[in-house]
C-alpha cells in the first residue's frame, strides 16, 4: 500500500468514515486523560474552537441573506402552489425567529405571509367555473400525457444503464454462491465464511446478522457439528440466496420470478422459496404484472408521491370515461389506457427523481380535476343535483362521482335481483346508505380540507369539522390505507397527515430554506449557550450541535433557486471550519474519561457491517457512504490501461511505474491463455529469457504504458466497486474489492499519517 504524507487532503466521503471511526471508537487507543487535565483539555477546546466557531455562527445569517435577494429577485415565491407548504414554511421561520434575531428571516417571512394571504383571498373571491371546452382539454391531458412517458422513458433508460453496470459484479456474487453451495457439503466452516463475505457485498442485513449469529453459537459450544452443517446448508444458503435477490432488485430493478432465477442460474422454485419468506419480511412486494408473471420489487420506505398522485388521476380518468359519449369518449379511454401503462411503469421503476415530473404531473392533475368536475356538474339527474347540495362543502372530485353512483345505482339493488336471485331489504339498504353517504362525506370534507390547508392532524381536523375524532381517525386510516393520504411528520404528538403532492423546484427550495432556518437557529443558541462555560457533559451537545451545521450545510450545498446554488463560495468555505470544529470535538471528547466512547477498535473489528452502520447512524445522525474494504490486484490479469486509476472518483488508485518482476514467474499457463496474445507473448518470452527468477522489482523512471503495479490508498479510498467495474482484464478484471469492517488495517493506516 502506498503510504499518505500528514499533508494530504483527505476526501469529503473519506472524512465522514473518519468522523465514524471518532465517533464510535476514537482514533487512536489513547488511554483516557486524569480528571486533574479535565479542565485544561476543556480550555484548549475552546482554544482551538474560537476561530472555527466565529465562521460557523455567522454562516446563517450570510446565507440567509444570499437567499433573500435571490428569492426576491426570481420572484419563486409567486411559483409557489401549495398551502400547505406556505404555513408550514411561516410556522418555522416564525419559531426561528422567537430564538434569534435576523432581518433576512424576516424579510422571508414576510413574503410568503403576503404570499399566503394573497392565495387566501384569491381563493375566496372566485367563482368555480366548470364550463370548459372538453375537446381541448383532453388534448391538454393527451400532451401532459405524452410529456411524462418521454420523461418515464428516461428514467427507464437510467435504470437499464445501472442494470447493465451490476451485470459483472451479480455475475461474480452469483459464481461465489454457486461454488460455495458446492464447498459446504464437505467444509460448511470454510463456506459459511465465504457466505459472510458474500453478504457484505449484497449488503443484505439478517443474513449477515444471521451468520454473525451461528458463527458465534458454533465458537461458544452451543452449536455441534451437525446442526451447525445443517444450519450452513440450508438456512445460511437460503438468507445468501435471498441477499443476491435484494442485490438483482437493487441494482437492476423489478423482475419476475423466471427473471431471477435466469439472473442467478438457479431454479425458479429456489427463487419463490425465498421470495415467500422475503414477503412476510416486509422486503419485497409484487408491483405489477409481466404478462400473466407477477414482478417484484423491493418494498420503498415510502412510495413516491407523483406515483400516489397519478394514481388518483386514473381514479378520476374512470369518471371522465364513463360520462362521455362518441368521440370525446374514444379520446378519453385512449388518455386512460394510457395512464393505467403509465402508473404501471412508474411502480415497477419504484424510486426515481421526483423533481422532474413535478410540473407536468402537477398540470395533469388540475387539469384532470376541472375535467372531473365539467363532467359531474353537466349532470341534470335528480340524484346528482342533491350531490352537488350535499357536497358544496368541498368534496374531492373523484369522492364525488363515488356518491353520485351510489345515488344512481342503488336503487336497482333493491328494487331488482342479484345474480343469485336475492332481493335487498329496503330497510337494510337504507341503513346502509345512510351510513355509505355519511363515511363519503366526512372523508371528502377531510380531503378538500387538507389538500387547500395542507397536512393537518386528527385532532386539527376534529376542531375544523365537528366530527368526533375517534371517527376523523378511523376515516384517516382508511385513506391511508387505501393511498389518498400520506404521513407528513408530527405536531405536538399527532400525526400529520397530507394528500400526495409532488412539489416543484420552488417550493423544495422555500421548504428546505425554512426547515434549516429553523434547526440553524437552535443550535446556534446551543453552540453559543455551550461555549460560554464549556464542561465536559456538555461535549456531547456540542457535538450534536456542530453536526446539525453541518448536515444543513450539507443540504444547503444543492438548494437551487432558479437553477443556481446561494452564496456557493461561502457554503463551501464554511465546510472545512465545521469538519475541523466536529474533528477537534470527537477528540477531545475521546480523551476525557466520562464522555470517551465505550466502543474501542479491537471490539469494532470483527463485528458484522449492519450493526456498526446502525450504531454510527444512532450517534452521528447519517450512515457512512459506503464503506471500508481491501482492494486485491491480480498482476496477472492487469492489462496496464489504467482504466481504474482514470475512473476512480476520489483518486484513490495509481498505476505505480514499478514493475513486479518476481510475479511474471508465477504466472500460469491457463492465466496466460486468459491475456491478449500479445501480452501473453511477452511474459512467456521474459520466463523464457531469464537465467535466473528476479527478486527485486524493477522501477522506471517514467510511466510506461500497458506496465506497473495497481496500488491503492485507503486513505481515500471508498469501497465503492467503481475500479473493479471498469476493469476490463480477463475473468472479471485484475480488482476484486472485499467489502469488510477491516479497522485494523485501515487505523493503522490513518495513524501513521496523523
């Protein structure tokens, strides 16, 4: 390995696995300082702190102030939509402000209480208008349409390319699976290793836990021989076999079972085995259908909003379809057809960048909307005049049309026969109604009363409506069980909820502005409060402090308003003042005896990867980017076209001019039927030519295209695979990255050079 001067720069994402190191284990075993030192560590702190801390405090309210004038000046206030966001954006920087002063906050708030209150009044001072030209309105929906499959298509497109760049690496996962099936007939200890390596590059979770969990019942003597050999050879194979499915579904997107099962060379009844257990897990869910084969996906933490949103477009497309007639029909169940393919593709595709689709889907939705409404109010039924009485409250538009069938076609139900020759009790049906007619109303008051105020809670919309709350949640939960909600966070303890709304640049931009002024106010208090008589319990908040700085840098860092990033050379001049002031704390803080971390490095180094990413993510309020890992070169199969060195991101790999010529005698026959002939020639001619095996290397005074040695800097280096994907050496390229917790190596490494 080549050794780093105390001089280098460190990479930011290196930096962050640096902080973890801090964080959990400090960065060297020091022994702990005597309590009599306690107060002079203290002192020195605040020492080294005073200049970093001056930039870091005064950082917000330049920022803010950056932002104020580029908001003015693009006028994206007025772009702003959304209610909900507006009183969300005030109520925070309101609370902002009761804890520090600044005129730039002001200044914000301001513009988006006008801004709220013009929405207010413009919304109470005009009539709803439902005459429209339906013709031009479905060929308005037939261009959004037409908009959001070519935007679809790219988003396809992207994820094909990802697909195709995991290609090699299941290829790889899928010959260590197979090779280790083979290997735990007769060496299940060998092979259970070989499945624990295995699971660090699927990344998946309970089987890593799972062999961690065996591996030490089998060291402790709880486990014998034979349960552990049939432990290895069907529960640890079965949770491999699951992890390289969570790798396929990951990296390549939504498959079937045959699909899978071709991917990974195995049956398509070892593939459902595991896809049974996957599903009670929680992991996977079937999100569409490929022909008559049920696709698979891996289950969102939360499914995207313009997803939620076209959903209920289609729900409103049903209505318009079905109250047209000739040619206006035709158009419309062509649009739906559409739409139905459209939310299909985006629930297979699963996660993508909202932000794109936010103002064609936010112009299909109204559009959608007025159509829905031109439809239900041409209307002249008896039955649907008393609707419109009933629902004038404000009912969504698709809530609507739901009474209006109910009103049309109940009557049949009890004054006809069903399938089965039965006859509804007029009686019963009109209980039922009436119970149907009340549950509708209540939740399209509850709708129409979110989507204008934004996301309220049970007890808000208790206090709006009448309703008993234990009703409004029942009605809550239904709907959100059914899509048409979304949970939007706490307030005071109840839940918030929101209809899916896909915000737009704008609206993401005065959101996220508001949120960060909020935490940036705060923890400004705590910094100044903190430092002004600094103890040692206190090291921790003042930790949690410099990081909420530097997670809203972070954030602030890719906030565009108007395509353009604020105060962009501030941002990244404060950067290196908060990494410095969290490095400064995390040391001291490992120093004195009541606040040093209670994990040491000799315990992180053999514990399994999920666990110490779950740690970190408790204690510094992220998870590391990626990881720590050892990069093997095989000379062997390196073509020298430094392909790995041009690509890496962070520059952690150099073709060395150093020729290891000891190595060309090792290589063998078959190794060298794998190289180019013309690579293959000349180390067959080197072996030929020698008298005696070389046991130095040779170095050269310049670099020598096609010749040297790989060598790799864990100093910078990520684990992120993208070396051993671009090889193009024979047999999967000459990289090969075992992704591993190996702390020692990697301490040993930055200690030597701190």
């Amino acid at each position: 390995m080549s050794q780093s001067t105390p001089e280098k720069t460190i990479a930011p994402k290196r930096q962050r696995m640096l902080d973890m190191v801090l964080a959990l284990g400090g960065l060297k075993e020091e022994s702990a300082i005597p309590l009599s030192k306690v107060k002079e560590e203290l002192d020195n702190l605040k020492t080294e702190l005073a200049p970093l801390t001056d930039a870091i405090l005064a950082f917000p309210d330049s920022y803010f102030e950056k932002f104020l004038e580029a908001v003015e000046k693009s006028k994206i206030v007025t772009e702003i939509s959304d209610r909900g966001i507006l009183k969300k954006s005030i109520s925070n920087l309101e609370a902002a402000l009761s804890k520090t002063e600044s005129d730039s906050l002001k200044g914000l708030n301001n513009l988006l209480t006008s801004a709220l209150e013009s929405m207010t009044k413009v919304g109470e001072t005009l009539e709803t208008s439902v005459d429209i030209d339906m013709n031009t309105t479905l060929s308005t929906i037939s261009g959004l349409i037409s908009e959001i499959e070519s935007i679809t298509d790219n988003f396809e497109k992207t994820a094909e390319t990802e697909a195709e760049s995991a290609q090699a690496e299941l290829v790889t996962l899928v010959e260590t699976l197979n090779e280790t099936k083979i290997m735990a007939e007769t060496d299940p200890e060998t092979a259970l290793d070989e499945l624990q390596k295995l699971g660090t590059k699927t990344r998946y979770g309970p089987g890593l836990r799972a062999t961690a969990q065996v591996k030490r019942g089998k060291r402790d003597g709880r486990i014998d021989d034979s349960r552990f050999h049939k432990l290895v050879l069907e529960n640890m194979l079965t949770e491999a076999n699951r992890g390289v499915i969570m790798f396929i579904l990951g990296k390549m997107g939504s498959k079937t079972v045959v699909q899978i099962g071709e991917l990974m060379q195995t049956s398509p009844h070892t593939v459902q085995t595991a896809l049974v257990t996957m599903i009670q897990r929680g992991e996977i869910e079937m999100v569409g259908l490929d022909g008559d084969a049920p696709v698979f996906s891996r289950v969102l933490t939360e499914i995207p909003n313009s997803t939620l949103v076209l959903k209920t477009i289609v729900q409103q497309g049903r209505v318009i379809t079905k109250s047209l007639k000739n040619d206006a029909a035709g158009n419309a169940n062509e649009s739906l057809g559409k739409l139905q393919a459209l939310l299909e593709r985006l629930k297979i595709l699963g996660a993508y960048e909202e932000t794109t689709l936010s103002e064609p889907m936010n112009k299909l939705r109204e559009t959608v909307d007025s159509a829905t409404e031109a439809v239900l109010t041409s209307q002249t039924s008896d039955d649907a005049e008393n609707l419109k009485l009933l629902v004038s409250a404000g009912l969504e538009a698709f809530a609507r049309f739901r009474l209006k069938i109910t009103l049309e076609k109940g009557p049949n139900l009890v004054s006809g026969t069903n399938v089965y020759g039965e006859k509804l009790d007029p009686e019963v049906y009109q209980i039922m109604m009436d119970t149907y007619l009340d549950n509708e109303l209540e939740r399209g008051t509850i709708l129409i009363l979110i989507r204008e105020l934004g996301a309220l809670t049970a007890h808000d919309l208790a206090e709006r409506t009448n309703i008993p709350q234990d009703r409004i949640l029942s009605h809550l939960l239904r709907m959100k069980r059914d899509e048409l909600l979304t949970l939007a966070g706490e307030s005071h303890g109840y839940i918030l909820y929101d209809v899916p709304r896909t915000p737009s640049e704008a609206e993401i931009a005065i959101q996220t502005a508001s949120n960060l002024a909020l935490q940036l106010s705060e923890a400004k208090v705590e910094l100044q409060r903190i430092l002004s008589e600094l103890k040692a319990p206190d090291i921790g908040n003042l930790t949690n402090s410099l990081e909420v700085f530097s997670k809203a840098r972070d954030t602030l860092a890719s906030v565009r308003v108007s395509g353009a990033v604020i105060d962009e050379t501030k941002v990244n001049e404060v950067e290196e003042s908060i990494r410095s002031a969290v490095l400064l704390t995390y040391r001291t803080r490992a120093k004195i005896p009541s606040t040093r971390p209670k994990v040491t490095l000799k315990d992180l180094a053999d514990v399994d990867v999920p666990s110490v990413l779950d740690e970190y993510k408790n204690q510094m309020g992220y998870a590391p980017l990626l990881g720590f890992g050892t990069i093997e070169w095989e000379q062997s199969r390196c073509l020298g076209c430094k392909s790995c060195e041009i690509d890496c991101p962070e520059n952690a790999i150099e073709l060395k001019p150093r020729i290891e010529i000891p190595k060309f005698f090792e290589i063998s026959d078959e190794a060298l039927s794998q190289l180019p002939s013309s690579r293959s020639l000349f180390y067959k001619t080197v072996q030929n030519l020698a008298t005696v095996k070389p046991s130095k290397d040779i170095s050269l005074e310049n670099e020598a295209p096609g010749f040297g040695s790989v060598e790799v800097d864990l100093w910078l280096c990520v684990a992120c695979r993208t070396c051993v994907r671009r090889c193009p050496g024979p047999e999967g390229g000459a990289l090969e990255l075992e992704l591993k917790w190996n702390l020692p190596e990697v301490v040993k490494h930055i200690t030597s050079t701190s």
